[in-house]
C-alpha cells in the first residue's frame, strides 16, 4: 500500500501538467525537472504548490525600502523617500509622483490621478494610493477615482461632482470647498445649499454668507450681523451667538439696553451699528458728545434727558424738547421754562395745561400725547369744528366736547346726555331719556 501511494506521488512530479515559467505568477526561476518554482522575484513572495509564488506575509521593516507594513504583513503600506506602494505589495521607484511624504504620495503629476489599487489577492491596499493616468476629460478634476466603475468619486477643491454624469464641474465663484461641496464662496457672493452655487449678492442678500434654500439668508458675513429687518449690518463688536444676531459683545463692550449694539459705554440705551458708539443713555444718564460717555445728571449740571455738548443741552431723548430760555429738557414742545423735566412757563401764544404742557387752545386744560385738547376749563367745551375751547351756554351747557353746528356729544363729569335732545343734564336732575 505504502510502495502504491508512493507511486502515486512520482507521478504527480514528473508527470504533472503544471507549467512554471519564469516571469509568471511572481516567479523569477522554475526547476526543470519539477516544473515548481524555486526562486521568486521579491522577498515577500515564496514558491507555492501550485508552481507559482505567493505572499509570504513577512513584510519586513527595513528590507526592500519597506518602513511601514499592513497590519497582515502582507503588503508595505509606506516607503522610503523616492520609493512607493506598488501593485505587487513592495516599493518601487515611480516618476509619477508629485508630492510625497514619508513613502506615501500626496500629488500625482498632470495627466495622473492619485487612486486606490486592488490586487490580484482582492483586498485593498488600505489607504494606499497610485499614481494612475488618465485620458478621459470624464476624469478631469477628479480627486478619487472609483476604479471599478471607472468613474470619479471625489473632485477637486473648487469643484462639484454631477449626479448623473459624475464629471468634475467647477463652482462658480467658490473659495473653498470639500468633497464637490462648496463651503464658502468668495467676498462678493453668497453661498445657496440648495443648489450648491454662489450668488452674486444683492437685495436681501447684501453680506450674506449663507443661505439654506435660497429665499432668504440664513447666516451673515464674518462682522456682521441680523438686525431687526433681518438685514446683514456690520459691527466689529459683537460675538456671534446662537441667533445669528449682535446679542453678546466682545470683552470691553457692553451690549444698549435696546439690543443689536455693542458699545464701550453700560449706560447707553442705543447706538450706531458699524462703529459702536452710543448716541443715547438710559434714564438718568446724558451722553457728553465730548467724549462720547454717558454721565449721571449731576456730572452734566443736571442737565436730564440730555445729549450734551460742551456742556450744555443740544439736544433731548425721544419725548423730551428743549426750552428755548434754559436750554433743558421737559416733555412738553413750545416750552420756555422747565424744572426738573417739567414745563412751568410756555413762549408766547401757549398756555401751560394742568398737566404742564403746552398748547395753542386758550382755556384748554388737558392735551393728549399728539397735542390736541381733551378737557377745556370749567364753563366752557371742545368744539372739534374750530379746535377752540368755546363757553358752554345754550345748548352746551354741560357739554365736554362736540361740534357747535349741530350737537354736544359728550358730557362733563356728573353730567349725563339725553339721546333725544343731545342735552346734557345734571345727575341731580330728573329728566327722560
């Protein structure tokens, strides 16, 4: 039984139609009478039983200008300068490359594309990439190559990737972009997501930065920010926060108690956007142009409600007028003189109202806040034709306010109208509705 199977295997090696041939299979010299190879043409690789070489999976650092093998040992993942990762698991010399580092190449030349490589074992080379060319314009621009399908993966910084012809197409006017994706476009343009192109800015779009469908942008510029009308304004102030908006200043700077404004001064109520200079203080503070500080009434000579210059009152906050003789603020307008605010003597012409206000209409006692009387004095009622205060006699007698060519329609206090002759009568009197 042993001499048979002996036989058996004589036979195989003499007469076996395996066929070594050198320069094949990884092989560099075959035995003759065997047919096996003996010798293979790297290290990594050793006579197989099959004639041919396999993978010695004995990568060796420092052998064959390897410096970095796969984690398998079968393959050298980095050389040395000058050598890179070839097809065959080694290092060779390519004229390929561009740019390398440490054995791997980072840019090939023109006409190559840097691509990963599968081998006759399929496995891939892990992150190794070939300089590989290219002759197709399909492949223009391209930065990864999907090597079995033969088309581009990946493209250039500057250029986006076609969804249905995968050809490199350059980004109009974009900075910087990532994978086909433009991130940013440049100065004069706004980035659209939707459609991944940049536009020029006009309209709503002036310093915009970003827009996420087009229709209205979502994020400024660097230095700017929303304002109330959702424009993109410029102030070198402000820390960008979750909004998008000026809501938090940079270190140094106080946020106006109005928003949107980042100034020096923590008593200013509002101020100029694209230089952060206050222009307006909280109650009891005056903005001294001098100096452009917001100081407390007493250190501007009780000047209240006041922007001052050289110290005096040049002009009052919102709701305030400046008396023409003291020159300080009230919140009444034609107002001569004032005391803390209030108006206690008017100019010519104007009468001083209960409410220390003044207005044109003699024996007008009320005004409201757009100046129009509300209440005349006793014995006498608003007539809304003339806007005068007349004697309330006849058939106004009683009357607060309405029109003297026809009827009174409201009374004074403790007076009541009767529908059917628009007559104002006392509570005390008995009378019909």
């Amino acid at each position: 039984m042993l001499f048979y199977c002996i036989l058996i295997a004589l036979f195989k090696i003499f007469f076996s139609e395996q066929n070594c041939k050198e320069g094949l299979n990884n092989c560099a010299k075959c035995n003759p009478i065997t047919k096996f190879c003996v010798k293979c043409e790297k290290d990594i690789y050793t006579p197989d039983r099959e004639g041919g070489c396999e993978n010695s999976k004995k990568c060796v650092l420092g052998v064959n200008h390897c410096i970095e093998c796969s984690e398998d040992e079968k393959f050298c993942r980095k050389c040395d300068e000058g050598y890179f990762p070839d097809e065959n698991g080694g290092c060779s010399i390519t004229d390929n490359c561009e740019i390398s580092y440490k054995g791997e190449c980072l840019k090939c030349k023109e006409n190559y594309i840097l691509v990963g490589k599968q081998n006759s074992y399929s496995y891939i080379i892990g992150e190794i990439k070939l300089c590989k060319p290219y002759s197709s314009d399909d492949l223009k621009n391209c930065k990864i190559i999907n090597v079995e399908k033969g088309k581009c993966d990946v493209c250039e910084d500057g250029y986006y990737l076609g969804e249905n012809d995968k050809k490199c197409t350059k980004i109009e006017y974009c900075s910087i972009s990532s994978f086909g994706i433009c991130q940013r476009c440049n100065n004069a343009n706004y980035l659209d997501k939707k459609q991944n192109k940049c536009f020029l800015e006009k309209d709503n779009f002036i310093n915009c930065k970003i827009s996420n469908d087009g229709t209205k942008c979502d994020e400024c510029k660097d230095d700017f920010y929303f304002d109330d009308e959702g424009k993109c304004v410029f102030s070198n102030y402000c820390s960008k926060g979750e909004t998008n908006k000026c809501d938090k200043c940079k270190d140094g700077y106080y946020l106006t108690q109005s928003g949107g404004v980042c100034t020096t001064e923590e008593k200013c109520d509002s101020g100029r956007k694209d230089i952060g200079v206050c222009t307006l203080c909280t109650d009891e503070f005056c903005i001294d142009f001098k100096d452009g500080k917001c100081k407390s009434n007493k250190e501007n000579n009780d000047l209240q409600n006041c922007r001052v210059a050289d110290g005096k009152c040049s002009q009052c906050k919102y709701g305030f007028y400046l008396s023409q003789e003291d020159k300080k603020c009230c919140k009444s307008s034609n107002c001569l003189k004032s005391e803390n605010g209030i108006c206690n003597q008017c100019i010519n012409g104007y009468f001083l109202t209960l409410d220390k206000k003044c207005t044109s209409v003699q024996h007008c006692i009320y005004i409201d806040d757009y100046y129009k009387c509300k209440e005349c004095d006793n014995n006498f009622y608003y007539d809304k034709e003339s806007q005068k205060c007349k004697t309330a006699e006849g058939n106004f007698k009683g009357c607060k306010y309405g029109y003297a060519s026809k009827n009174c329609e409201r009374c004074k206090d403790n007076f009541y109208l009767n529908k059917k002759n628009n007559l104002c009568y006392s509570n005390q009197e008995n009378n019909e509705f």
